[in-house]
C-alpha cells in the first residue's frame, strides 16, 4: 500500500507540470459562456474534418467500432480518430480501481477530490497515445508502409490521434469552467446529430467507404427504391426521443423539513438518477474490448485471440446484411442468419444491462450521489424527516428506500432502451448515442434556463 500510494503521490505531482485551464476569477456571463460553448463545439466540427496524414487510403477501414466510436464523438480517419475516449476510459479505470479498494480516495474531502482529477487528468493524457497506438497497431487504421513498430508513420500517425484527443481534454476543460455544461457532452450530441442529419439527407456519392450511404441517405433511397422499412430507424429516432423527454420528469419526492418546526418541503430524487453515464462508461469498456480484440488477432496471440473474439462477440450490436435486426428480421423472417443474431442480441443486451447495473452504482458512489452523501448534505443543511428526530441514521434509512432501487431501474432502463434501440437504429445511429443526446440536450436546456434565471435573481436583488 506504501508503494502504490508513491506512486499515486508521484502522479498528482506530475499532473502539476501539465497545461491547465484556470477558473475564472469571477462569474462568467451568459453571453460569454456561449461564446465559449459555440468556439469549443467549432473548433471540435474542425477537427472532425482534418484528416491524418500518413494513412494509406488505398486500405479500406475496419467498420466494427464506427458506431460505438460516434458516441466518444470520435471520427475514424480524422484528427479526433480517438475522440473522449482517453478521458473516459480514465474514469472507467479509476472507478474499478477505488471499487475494489486498490485505490483509496476519500472524495468526501477537497484534497481527495483533487487527486481523484489530477490522477484522472494524468492517465487521459497517457491513454490519449495509448489509444492512438492501439487504432494503428490493431489494423483499424494503416499508415504508408505498413502498421509494424519500425515504421516511422505507425508513430506519426498515433502522435496525431493524440494530438487531437489532448485537444478535446482541453476543450472539454475549458466548456466546464468558461462555458455551458460538459464538453464531453456537447461533443458526443453534436457528433451523433450531425451523424443523424447526414445520414438521413445525403445526397447519393460514389466511392463511399460507407456501403450503407453509397447510394444516398436514407430519404434518397426510399424515394429511389421504394423501401419503407428503410424509415424504422427515423421511427425508431422519434419514439426514444418521447420516450426519454417522458421519463426525464419522473421522480420520487422525500418530505423533509427545515428544523424542527420549520418549513416543509420535498427532495426530488429522479428516475434516471444515475443519468446517462452507465451507458457512456459501459460503451466506451465495449468499444476498447473490440479495439484489444482487433490488436489481438493483427498479432496472432493463440488462445487469447479466440477468447478475445468470443468477447467481442458478446458485446457488439447484431447486424443482419448490414441492416439492423428489426429491418433483417422484416426482409428475411425467421432463419438461421436472423435466429444466430438474435441469440447475440440477447447476450448483447444482458452485457450491457449488468455493465450499466455496475457502472450506475460505481458513478452513484463517485459521484457523491449515494444515500450515505446525500444524508450528509441534507443533515449539514438543517434538513430533517418530518416526525423523526434530527438524525442522520434515520435520513440515511429513508433514503435507502429509493437511492438504490432508483440506481438499479434507472441503470437498467437506459441499458435497455440504449441496447433496443441500437438493434433498431443501426445502420443509421445507435439507440444510445440518441439516449444520450436527447439527455443531454435536455440538461443543456435546463443548464442555460438556471443560468438565465439565477442572473435574473441577481438583478432583481438590486432593486
């Protein structure tokens, strides 16, 4: 223990010599944290459309991830191959290890809060060339000359996927202090809604390394071909989008009261309490599953490369002819190619439920979300249950009744409705990357009316 908390010292002081972002010294206006916000998402759509150098396009890409890279606002060939996925995987990686105790942080406290960000800043950067190392050597991308250790391009190129992942980390900073928000957020919705909108508009173009855009977007191809299950998708879009602006007002309300004999109130605590961060966490552990198990197979490792394959297997999202399930389902019916995606459909959605089950709990715990938290906050505020004694055992045993029952549904709800929609939508977008934007558009919407009204507050406080 001695040795990895020296270790865990010598990370934070290293964080100290990197690049950081200062917060601001005073309130930052609304109009100037839009401004910030709309650079940082135009700098991101710049970067999403510079192109690597030293690529050898004469090689066709490997299409497995292209979907799960979408939701780490990721571009496949371009500056942000890697997109957040540094910054995520430093969390997943820092959650599992506080979980199982290998790393112990009090993030109750300031100075456990610091390290926890200084450490996770730290490893993004590291991951930020890991990554980019692992997109070349696994075969996703091939440089000229081919992806071996002692071709200068192989590095060239991962220095570059690197290079445009650090760019994001900062952005991302600077949009958290200065602007409205996460910038991982306003990443990820505005790389699947402009997926959506040109997917769906696209004009038809050749040469596509796209099979499924070759012909056009979806409206071309049904005005051309006549194919009306080419629209389940934009159905399927439109019911999740309900479906989620639905759910996003559903909550529990706890009575409590101010002292003993003050005023009465209630604690609103929401069905999709954990968010959409299970199914963020859960699909970028997928996504680097599938890179490893690339990386693997490139290398030839026996015994791993067949373990690794069955894994993959298990968390990839079922494709019938390249067309969703649903929609190879309504051409084919039942046979064995549908039967066979179906079974992995169903394993699919069982992975991805535990995952989030687990990461929905891990980010509660992190997030000083979980019941013992919560009591404290409430108790620190003079709150109390009203008939009970001012105690924060009997908060904490009331809380118990909703914070993890409501951690566990709400994790699985967004797991399944993420999972079923990626069987609907695919070949179009994902259920999750949709999940996730409509959630954060929703909090985007609520984020920017408490800033306007908190300014209105101020300046009826001068009157």
């Amino acid at each position: 223990m001695k040795l990895l908390g020296a270790i865990v010292d010598f990370l934070v002081g290293l964080s100290q010599y990197l690049p950081e972002i200062k917060k601001p010294v005073k309130e930052v206006p609304f109009k100037e944290k839009m401004i910030w916000t709309l650079l940082a998402l135009v700098i991101f759509f710049v970067l999403a459309n510079i192109s690597l150098v030293g690529l050898d396009t004469s090689i066709r890409q490997v299409q497995e991830i292209l979907f799960a890279q979408t939701l780490l606002a990721g571009e496949m060939g371009k500056l942000i191959t890697a997109g957040i996925g540094p910054i995520v995987m430093a969390s997943i990686f820092l959650q599992l290890f506080m979980g199982a105790q290998i790393l112990e942080l009090d993030l109750g406290t300031g100075e456990g809060r610091a390290k926890f960000q200084a450490l996770q800043k730290i490893l993004a950067v590291l991951l930020c060339f890991l990554q980019g190392f692992i997109y070349v050597g696994s075969g996703m991308l091939m440089p000229i000359g081919g992806a071996g250790i002692l071709n200068p391009m192989t590095w060239f190129v991962t220095i570059q996927i690197a290079i445009g992942s650090l760019i994001l980390l900062y952005l991302d900073e600077i949009v958290s202090k200065y602007g409205i928000g996460s910038g991982v957020s306003l990443f990820i919705a505005a790389g699947v809604a402009g997926g959506v909108f040109w997917q769906i508009f696209m004009p038809p173009i050749t040469n596509s390394a796209n099979t499924f855009l070759a012909g056009g977007g979806i409206l071309w191809k049904v005005m051309t071909l006549g194919d009306l299950t080419l629209l389940l998708p934009i159905l399927g879009i439109i019911i999740i989008f309900l479906v989620v602006v639905f759910v996003e007002g559903m909550h529990v309300n706890i009575p409590i009261t101010l002292g003993q004999s003050g005023m009465g109130g209630r604690y609103p605590v929401k069905f999709l309490y954990v968010s959409n961060m299970p199914v963020i966490l859960a699909m970028a552990l997928f996504m680097n599953i599938k890179l490893f198990a690339l990386f693997v197979q490139q290398a030839k490792i026996p015994i791993l490369t067949e373990i690794m394959g069955a894994v993959s297997w298990a968390v990839s999202v079922p494709y019938v002819g390249g067309r969703s399930l649903l929609q190879g389902l309504f051409d084919q019916g039942i046979t064995t190619v549908t039967t066979m995606a179906m079974l992995q459909a169903v394993v699919f959605l069982t992975v991805l439920v535990l995952a989030c089950v687990i990461f929905g709990w891990f980010w509660v715990q992190m997030g000083n979300q979980s019941t013992q938290a919560v009591a404290a906050q409430l108790e620190r505020s003079g709150m109390q249950i009203p008939g009970f004694r001012r105690d924060k055992r009997v908060i904490e045993k009331v809380l118990e009744r909703y914070i993890p029952p409501i951690t566990v549904l709400g994790s699985i709800f967004v797991a399944l409705l993420s999972g079923v929609g990626d069987l609907v939508l695919a070949g179009l977008t994902s259920g999750t990357g949709i999940l996730l934007t409509v959630g954060i558009v929703y909090r985007f919407y609520e984020e920017i009316a408490k800033t306007q009204q908190e300014a209105i507050m101020k300046l009826m406080g001068k009157f």
